[in-house]
DNA sequence: GCATGTTTCAAACAAACGTTTGACACGTCA
DNA sequence: TGACGTGTCAAACGTTTGTTTGAAACATGC
C-alpha cells in the first residue's frame, strides 16, 4: 500500500529508506566488508530482521544502495558539469578533475557514492558488473572524450587508454591513500581543503603532458636521455643472485 | 640447530620459515584482512596453534612477514636500480617508474612486498606505522629527490609533494584498480606484459609535465581557459553544510 | 467481528574467525 | 632412568558475522 504520507507514526516506507539512508553512510564510512547488518540497523533505529524483510540480504541491500546513489547523483551534477563537448579541452580537464575530487572529498552525504566507487575500484564487491555498467564506464567514457579533444582521434587505443589511467589515477590516489599521504606529506591540505589545490595541480601537471603527447605522436618522441651503460632498459646487471630464487629459505 | 637441508623430517626452524612463506604468499594473494591462519597453515602444513607458538598472533606473524621482505628486497634492488644522484634526471625516473611497476606486476614471489605495500597504501593495518617507517619513506624521499632534480631546490614543499603523488599515484592505480582497469580497458597489456609499455607511457607522460612545472614557476602559469558561466572554480552555490565539519573519515 | 496479509521485534541459528587449552612426542642433561 | 624444556597436535573456546525463526502488532477487506 505504501501510503506516501510522512506520518509521525513511522510506516513501511520510512523503515525502508530510513535502512537506505543509514546503509549508505554505512557503506561510505566502512565499506562493503567492514559494514555491518547491525551497525547499520542500529544507525536507522530498526531491526536486523528489517533487511532481510525489506531487501533480502546484504548484497541485495548494496545494490539498491547503488542505484539509489547513481540516479541521484546523475540527477544532481554529471560528471563534465554541465560543459559539452565544444568547450575548451582544458576546461574540460579541469571540470572533470574538480568533479571528481569533490564527490571524494567533500564532507557529508554528497561523497557517499564517490566513496563507494573508489572502494569498489580497489576491493571489488559482488555488484561491481552493476557499478561498472551503470557509473564507472560513462566516466572513462568522459576522460576518453577528452583527451580525444586534446590528442586527436586518430591516436591508437593504448596511448588513448593510459593517458586516460594516468589523470584518473592522480584523482582517486589522493583519496585511496589518504592514511599514508597524511602521514608522509603532513604538510598538505587534508580533505576537502585539498579539492581547489590539488585541481589545480593535476590539471596542470596532465595539461603540460598532453600538450606535449600532442606536439609528438607516439615513436617521435623525444630521444631518450643517454643512459650509461644501457642500465634502466635491460637493467639486468652483474650476476644476478639466483634465477627464480623467492629467497625464502626454500623448502619443498 | 636450524639444519639448512630440506630434510624430510621438518624441524622447529622449518616450520617457522615454512610459515613464514605460506604467511607472505597468502597475505600477498588476499590481503591482510581476508587472509585466515588456517589457510596459512593448511598451505605451511602446520597446525593452526603453531602460528600462535612460534609469532604470538596474527599481527606479529604479519609483521615478521613484512621485515623480512623488506630486508629482502632491500639487499636486493633498491628503488634507484643503482643509480645516483649524480645520474640523468630522465633516467632516475625511469628507472623509478619501471622498480615500482615491476615490483606490483611481475609474477611470483617476487612481488609478495610490493603487492603487501600497495594493499597496506589502501587498506592500512596495524603494521602501518612500521611498513611506513621502514619502507615507504624511503620510497617517497626517493621521489622527492628526482623531482628536485627537476624542479630544483627551491620549489614550495606543496608544489614537490604533489608532483611525487602524480607519479605514484599513476605507478599504483594500475594494479590497484587492476579489475575494473582490465574490465574497461581489455585491449591494455595486462599483469607484467605490462610492465614495460607502462614504464615507457608513465616516463614520458611524468617527463612532459615535470619539464613544463621546471620553466614555467609557480603562479605563472599559463592564464587559465576562460569558463563559461564561472562554473568550475566556484562551484558553490547555496549554502555550505558547515564551517569546520572535516568529515573525513580514516577508520582503523 | 473476524480472517488475512503486512510489518516489526527479540531471540536464536550456523558458520567463520582468532585464540587457547591440555595432552603427547621428543631430545637433553643430571 | 627420570625430570625438564621444546615443539606439535586435535579439540575446543569465545566472539562476530549474516541469516532465520516464530510470535506478536497493525491495518485492511469482507
């Protein structure tokens, strides 16, 4: 029946978005793993048989977590805010890279889903088929579109894939390593003081590298610097210790 | 006693170095999380309680686990591939990038430590503290070294760290991100065939960037692209959640 | 009023985990 | 020989997890 009103008393419906809502945050805090059935229904005031009432079971209860995120955030700000493709490349970039920070690092509901992409990239759950099709292509959808715009349509698919790997990495590193960074390099700006800085440098730093992968195609690049002794390229040098040898002291 | 041979009749200091092996396989394979000490021991072929005997618990077997490949790797190649200071700018850094990707791709247990160290970048342990101490600083001094050769000494702390997190972070994503990466990108090398198209393409596009950050200084950049509609930069519309409200939650 | 379907709850269930226990086998030294 | 420390083992412990149960509470339709 599912009456539409928001009556005092808390109904069906409440129940269920209530588990929603506090299953996102979960989700987001915890990740998929680490949230608990009971950590949840505890945050939404309910009981742990109301999951399995009202969505089954917990991978049931994720997914709809997902698709309840995706449609709000397609809703609220695509990923090229609101620039088309005749826009500049550069401002394109740099949309894109605000863009993506800001669903990672702002405070609050607003980086529920970025959060659980970013989990779902480093520690796949059983939904990632579903995250893959419904959010994370139209982003390397995007990125690809972009540095189309920068290097021209011609360029072979790898070149157009880690160009793409190497600006989508620089984006969610900062996110994914956050304990390690703040550790190692305190002295720069943490969460969401990050997102105007850290825009600016990504976006200058694969700027000036795309100009330059635009000036020379692939093979005319600059020739290497000389390297004594044709160290780094075959960098086997001298005897090397043993031929597979893990080194352990080998048993078996 | 700790006789050397691998006899049949397996004595005290082999079933520690048994599990020593079978401990860093399994946590290099599953992580520290998922991997169990039954699944350690049934691969050391020991029973569980020797774990407990030999290492106390789980986060001490963990730990032994980790010094020992550290010293390993350490006495083995270190991140510089033997090259100095006194080396080509260009060529330290290739010689990073490609250490840093052969140790997360390059098959079998040669890369048990590096696979540890980018689960440890992304899903800390209680062992953090340590493997940042003993490991990843050194890491990170050695990138902040061949981006002052580039930059010189005199750039901002910000300016450096970031541009040693653009080089990481493009070194890692690759196999932190290694599902959706081969899922949206299947036509990308994958595992160690990868290795060297992504040293040449992390070198070049890196290259390019910390050449351009050399000539021109900080805040003399080139004038940003104009923006249609101030969108992009000031984002913010309405008003902000909160003030202070960091938000940022690191969790164990 | 009464039967019916929906929703919630406390309580228990089964499995997996890290950890502990107590007994047994073995080598060493008095 | 007998006591002692070392190392190993099967078995159990206590906790946490996702999941299920059976009985209430509630609204609805005849």
């Amino acid at each position: 029946m599912r009456s539409t009103s928001a009556s005092p008393a808390p109904d069906a419906a409440d129940t269920r978005t209530a588990l929603l809502q506090a299953a996102a945050a979960e989700f987001a805090e915890a990740g998929y793993h680490d949230a608990t059935i009971r950590a949840i229904c505890r945050r939404a005031g309910t009981n742990v048989a109301a999951v399995h009432y009202h969505f089954g079971d917990k991978p049931q209860l994720y997914l709809e977590v997902l698709r309840h995120l995706v449609a709000e955030a397609n809703r609220r700000l695509p990923f090229d805010m609101g620039l088309g493709p005749e826009a500049a490349p550069e401002t394109r970039l740099r949309a894109f890279v605000r863009s993506v920070l800001g669903r990672l690092l702002e405070p609050g509901p607003h980086a529920w889903l970025g959060r659980l992409v970013a989990r779902e990239l480093t520690e796949p759950t059983p939904c990632l088929e579903v995250m893959v099709r419904e959010h994370i292509q139209p982003l390397a959808d995007q990125v690809r579109s972009i540095i189309v715009a920068f290097l021209g349509p011609d360029r072979d698919e790898q070149t157009l894939g880690f160009c793409g790997l190497s600006i989508v990495s620089q984006c969610f590193f900062y996110f994914h390593c956050r304990a390690v960074v703040s550790r190692l390099l305190p002295h720069l700006p943490q969460g969401p003081a990050a997102v105007e800085p850290l825009t600016e440098h990504i976006t200058r730093f694969s700027l000036a590298a795309l100009k330059e992968l635009a000036r020379r195609p692939v093979g005319t690049a600059a020739r290497r610097a000389p390297v004594p002794a044709g160290r780094t390229r075959s960098r086997r040098r001298g005897p090397r210790p043993a031929v597979a040898a893990p080194d352990f002291p080998h048993r078996s």
